[in-house]
C-alpha cells in the first residue's frame, strides 16, 4: 500500500510523460502484488478441495472489487457533499 500511495504522489509531480509512464508502471505493481500474495498465500495455507473453495471466493472478490469500488467512491462523494451543504 506505501508502494502504490508513494507512486501516487510521485505521479502528480511527474515533469514528463516518461515520468508518469514509470510511475504508473509502479503503481501496477503496487496494485497487483496483494492480489498475488492473497492467492500464494492461500495455495500455501491449504489444501485439497478447500483451497479450491477458498481460490474461487478469492477470485469472485478481486474480480467483483474493481466494479464496486467506483460506486462506493461516487456514494462517498455524494454524502460528503451533502454533509457539506448542512455544515
């Protein structure tokens, strides 16, 4: 998470495209490494028919959070505007 948060900020004050570029690239990583050890993490933990059970929620979960994720956002920023309309 400091890895992705950290190549957020380096991001917004990148100077060139080759900058941002590199950046971005660090934040992949970032982003793709805690879904790469949840899935070691249970082959290693495991076994038999419950590591199957448990890779499949694993993988309803990673694939169903890029699709909620922005809902919640725009839910968020929806009652933080109204919250800042009675303050």
């Amino acid at each position: 998470m400091t890895l992705f948060v950290g190549a957020t900020f380096l991001c917004s004050f990148s100077q060139s495209v080759t900058e941002l570029v590199l950046f971005r690239v660090f934040q992949g990583m970032a982003a793709a490494a805690p879904s790469a050890m949840c899935m070691a993490i249970c082959r290693d933990k495991y076994e038999g028919h419950m590591r199957k059970k448990i890779l499949a929620y694993i993988s309803i979960i990673l694939g169903l959070t890029p699709m909620i994720a922005p809902m919640i956002g725009a839910l968020i920023l929806k009652y933080k505007r109204v919250a800042e309309y009675f303050l």
